[in-house]
C-alpha cells in the first residue's frame, strides 16, 4: 500500500485531465508536488516540466515519464448541437461506444456522453461493422447548435470522465493510467533519490505529446544533455484471457516492474538494475524487445551523441481504455528501484556496452 502522501499525488495526476497538447492541469500538479525535494523547477514552451535533484553533479541521468493521456478533440458542432469528433492518440472505438465523457472547455468541464443510434434501430449489416470514430458523436444535452457554440470551441480536448477506484488485491483502475503511473514513477523516485545526497544530477521530467509521436522527450532530452536515462511507461500485463503469452511474455500485476532487455536497453544499465534489485530483494519482471520501443525511450536513446537507456515499465491490463488497471506495489516497487540505481551512480562510472 502507498504512503497517504504518495497516493493522494496519483490520485491528483489520475484526475487532472491531459490529453495531449492540453497538458496543463497535470503539469500544475506535477509542480506543486515537485517543490517539495527539487533544487530546480522549470517547464519549457513545450510544456515539459523538469524537476532536478542536485543539479551540479555528475553523470546527468534524465527520468522520464509522459504525462500526456490518450483524448478527443472536437473537430465540428453540428446545427442540433452534436460534438463530432477526432482522436487525440490510439483509440479502439469499441470501447469509446456508452461512455461517460467530459469536454474540456474553457469554462470548465461539461459532461457528455459518447453515443452512436441504438442496436435496435442498427441494420443487420450495420450490426456487423465495426464502429469508427468518425460515425461517433458527443452529446452534451444542448437543444441546438447555437447552444452548445457558446459552451464549446472547436479544438477542446475531451476525456472519458476521470477517476480512481481501487479493487481487490491491492490493484487499482482508471483513466490515463498510461502514463500518470510514469509520471508519479519519476517523481518519487526523485524525491528518494534527493534524501540520499546523490552524486550524480537526476532530473526528472514530466514529458508531454508521447501518444502522437514521442514529442516531448525529444525536446526535453535536447534540454537536459543527459549522459544516462531512464524511461517509465506502462507496459501490457498478459495476465488474463486472450493474450498469447507465447508472443507477448508472461508478465503479471503485482509481481514487481517490468525491466526490458534488448538493443533500446544500455546492456550496463540493465545489468545495474538488476543487481540493485537482488540487493534491495524488490521484485521485477524480465521481458525481451527486438525493436525500438513505442514509448519515450526510442527517441531518448538517440538524443545529441547517444544516451545509455534504461526502460522500467509497470505492468497494465486495458492499456488505452477507460478502465486501465495497476498494481500499487509495482508502483512502488519501480520508484525504489529507480532511487537507488540513481544514488549508486557517480562521475565513475562506466557504461559503455
């Protein structure tokens, strides 16, 4: 179970809306809990927040999560009010059909609904075909489009409506667990690193526009200039019914984070986070990636003259639905782990492949 400090800051990154290019709300809570431990706080034109823990020292490691959740965005208000909408990020439409939503306007937020006609009046070769986004709609309960023009812009982001429940078992689902669990990752192990008088600069950044195309880090990286990095993102547990183990690794909640291998992953990187883990007994999870990732740490590895790259993922059953589900304890797990890879490092070490 998380501390009751630890868990009141996901439960306010779980609420604040950021879909990406509207990443302002969580940013504002990343910073509030920020000032807390970091020597220096900064947010760039991008909307990257940086929070660095002994700036001056050596080697510079970057700890990256993204803020940025899966969204929608309205593209058109038709004459009887309806919202039509665009993806901000990779949708299955299925599971967008009877949700509840909210429109992020600018003067606050207007419940909705995602809605499409009833199967009752579907044709039977409408019943057959899978939805797309662009024959869903946004209703926000207006009587017409004049109405709903003065409550909303084109371009507001909408969400499903945020919220955090948890379960059993120590799990927990919401909304835009991918990647508020990255984000508060980074963070606290910051914050635990900053108790532990580091050698080494550890900065961590609260990256935005990862769902459309890995944007953020790019320009944090080239900010930060760091030597070593360590991204944190949700990878897809495969515990539960219809995914092939055989492809995909057997990967289950609350067995610890996962800690990918392959030519992404710096082999020393990996190799010292092993052993911290074996010492401090935390457990993790092994699993094998032939390419580079879908997430930050493809384009961090690339930074300037090259990055040594570490890639901790927390297990997440749904990904990129309304109801992702975690596990706190490898949440947990990952930031204690991340703390104290970051206090073993110092200007001598050494990880050249």
């Amino acid at each position: 179970m998380l501390a009751d400090s630890s868990l009141a800051f996901l439960q306010q990154l779980l609420n604040a809306p950021s879909p990406s290019g509207y990443e302002r709300p969580v940013q504002n809570v990343v910073r509030d809990f920020a000032g807390s431990f970091a020597d220096e706080i900064e947010t760039d034109w991008h909307g990257n927040v940086f929070a660095t823990v002994n700036p001056g020292g050596s080697p510079r490691i970057m700890l990256a999560g993204h803020c940025d959740q899966i969204g929608l965005l309205v593209k058109h208000i038709d004459d009887r009010g309806f919202l039509w909408v665009q993806a901000i990020g990779g949708w299955d439409p299925m599971v967008l059909l009877g949700q509840s939503v909210q429109v992020w306007s600018k003067s606050g937020p207007l419940p909705g609904v995602m809605a499409r006609k009833p199967i009752h009046l579907l044709t039977a070769d409408e019943r057959k075909v899978v939805p797309e986004i662009k024959n869903l709609w946004v209703d926000i309960g207006v009587q017409n489009g004049d109405e709903a023009r003065e409550l909303v812009t084109i371009g507001d982001p909408i969400t499903v409506t945020l919220g955090y429940r948890e379960i059993r078992n120590g799990l927990a689902c919401a909304p835009a667990m991918d990647n508020k669990v990255g984000v508060w990752t980074v963070m606290t192990a910051a914050q635990r690193v900053a108790e532990r008088n580091p050698q080494a600069a550890v900065i961590a950044v609260s990256t935005v526009q990862e769902e459309i195309g890995l944007r953020g880090v790019q320009t944090s990286a080239f900010r930060v200039k760091p030597q070593l990095g360590i991204v944190v993102d949700v990878t897809h547990a495969t515990d539960c019914p219809t995914i092939d183990e055989n492809q995909f690794g057997r990967i289950k909640l609350g067995r610890g984070p996962v800690l990918y291998r392959g030519p992404n992953v710096n082999p020393v990187v990996l190799e010292t986070l092993q052993k911290e883990a074996q010492f401090a007994e935390i457990l993790t999870q092994l699993n094998g990636i032939a390419t580079p990732a879908s997430n930050d740490a493809a384009q961090l590895q690339l930074s300037r003259d090259g990055v040594a790259v570490g890639l901790v993922c927390i297990p997440n059953r749904y990904m990129h639905s309304p109801v992702e589900m975690v596990s706190l304890s490898d949440l947990d797990h990952a930031a204690e782990l991340i703390a104290r890879f970051c206090a073993t490092v110092g200007p001598d070490s050494n990880f050249t492949p």
